[in-house]
C-alpha cells in the first residue's frame, strides 16, 4: 500500500472519481508485476510455507 501511497503523493485530481481511476489503474499496473509483489511478500517476512 505504501508503494502505490508513493506514486500518488505529488498528484492533484480534480474529483473523487478521478482518484478512484488512478488508485484503480496502478493497482492493476501492479497485478502484472509479479517481482514487485514478490517483493512486497518478501519484506513482511512471513512464512506462507503450509503447515
């Protein structure tokens, strides 16, 4: 979540539906990158092997 936080910060939309494309859009942007959510995985240092 900081990640797309980050990529919002120094943009001004006029209205709330402009936000909630441009939220909607880098979220998709996100979904295919695999090596970025790889890593957002690796950093909470879980382990997500099955019990």
């Amino acid at each position: 979540m900081a990640h797309l936080k980050r990529s919002l910060t120094n943009l001004v939309k006029l209205d709330i539906d402009q936000l909630v494309a441009l939220v909607k859009t880098r979220l998709k942007r996100t979904q295919y990158r695999p090596e970025l959510i790889d890593g957002f995985i690796a950093k909470t240092r879980l382990d997500l092997a099955p019990p």
